[in-house]
C-alpha cells in the first residue's frame, strides 16, 4: 500500500503508531511480526468494543511497507503515563482511575476471548525447551480457579489514553477469559517490577514512585472486587514464569529469576 504515513505519535516494543487519514490511527507492526498475530489483535479488539468496553474502534488491517498494521479511529490524549508523569501530584487520583477502569473490565464476559486456562494448556503441552522450574509453576497455575472474565494481559499506564471522553484502553493482543485475579496479578508485576519501555521519559520517577502507585491502586481495585492477599499472591508466580519464559526481558532477567527461586523454595 503506497499511503505516506503520518507523523509517529506512539512506540511500543512490538509497533509503531502514526497518525493516518483523517480521525484514523495506524498501529504498525515492527518487519517480521506474524501477519495472524495481528489479524488476531484486530479481531479481539472488535470484540472487545462491540460488547462496550472503552476501546478504539477497528477499521481495518493494512500492508504498508511490507508491514502489517491495523488503522484504528484515533483516539486523541496523551497516555495516563505521560499525564501522570507531568503531573506526579495526581499519581494517587491516576491509581484510582485505573483500579475502577480494571474492576469494571473484569465484571464483563466476552465468549469470543481465547481462554487463558486453555492457553496454559497448550504452552505447558508443546514448549518442549521450557526448563523444570518454570514448566511446574505454569502446571501449578492449571490447578488455579478459573473464571470468564475479560482479562486484557497487559494492563498498566502506558496502554490507557486519557481522552476527552474519558479513559480508553488500547493494545488488546494478550487478551483472554479468565480468572480476573490473573489479570491483577499481571498488572502488579507491571507496576512493581516491569522495565520500562526504551525511550520512557523520567524513569527515575517512575522506580520511585512504584511502590506507593500500586498500593493505592491496589486499595481500590480490593474495595471494588474484594480479594485476599493470598487470593492474587497465588497467581503472582505464574506471571512471573511466564514473562521470563516468553518475554525475556534482560533489564529484569536477574530480578524475575530470584523472585522464582525464592518462590519455589517454599
């Protein structure tokens, strides 16, 4: 396709984000990144707006540059990272935004989302190279209870767009059904331990200020949907294990490896 993108207005680690025609975004994928994958992201994304979720609408997937991208309508604001970091008095108020925009996806269910005990499932059958250790923490986590709630898989600051009609999540391509405290668990690795994008402005205040966002997060998000602490601490292993496995990150290798050792000492 021969349309000139816009101008970059976004960068995650697997796409860029330009503006595209008018009221549209183009979320493209980095050269090499699976066409199904995206065509994967594209569906789940309709889904996920058809049954109301504040998402951005899809409308359509493209080849530009000989890479896949999907044009969404854009949605104009800058990331609850970016507002929350030019005005780090108003982290507690974000936290809570946040807390309210998770619990009220996590009371949805959406029949089209792959399952996350069946994703397991599969991971835990066919990756023959996966070592020991992480292998029985993944089988642990079959024996976890399982729900149908939406679960997005990677919730955090950098994927909401504060807009003028309020927040919108974006980047669905990790969704799932499930167990809503998987989901939690996931965004508590985020905030606590999570590397930040390369390129993330202020990541001084980000590692101090961690600590203190999630508790308030976690404050609310527990007063909306009642937990335990040992309820998501059961899930927190998996996550781990997971991100190491698959996502291996080199900024966290040495701290997610610890956390596993410790936990398998038990």
């Amino acid at each position: 396709m021969t349309v000139e993108k816009g101008r970059l207005i976004g960068q995650g680690r697997t796409a860029e984000i330009f503006e595209w025609k008018d009221g549209q975004a183009l979320k493209l994928f980095l050269e090499g990144f699976p066409a199904e994958g995206v065509k994967h992201e594209a569906h789940i994304t309709q889904a996920v707006h058809k049954a109301g979720v504040p998402v951005p609408a899809v409308e359509g997937v493209v080849e530009v540059d000989g890479r896949v991208g999907i044009v969404f309508k854009r949605v104009d604001g800058p990331t609850m990272l970016e507002d929350m970091l030019s005005r780090p008095w108003k982290l507690g108020r974000y936290a809570r935004i946040m807390a309210k925009l998770q619990a009220e996806m996590h009371s949805r269910e959406i029949a089209e989302l792959p399952s996350l005990r069946e994703a397991l499932e599969e991971v835990v059958s066919n990756q023959e190279e996966m070592p020991d250790n992480i292998r029985n923490v993944l089988v642990d986590a079959l024996r976890l209870p399982d729900g149908n709630s939406v679960l997005h898989g990677d919730f955090h600051p950098e994927n909401i767009i504060m807009s003028s009609r309020g927040p919108v999540i974006i980047d669905w391509s990790e969704a799932k059904r499930g167990n809503p405290l998987a989901d939690a668990a996931r965004t508590w690795f985020l905030i606590r331990m999570g590397a930040p994008i390369p390129g993330t402005k202020m990541q001084w205040l980000i590692k101090l200020s961690r600590r203190w966002f999630y508790s308030m997060y976690n404050k609310r998000y527990r007063e909306l949907r009642p937990y335990s602490k040992q309820e998501l601490a059961v899930w927190r292993a998996p996550i781990v294990a997971a991100r190491l496995f698959f996502e291996s990150i080199p900024e966290e290798r040495k701290e997610l490896t610890m956390f596993l050792e410790s936990h398998l000492k038990r």
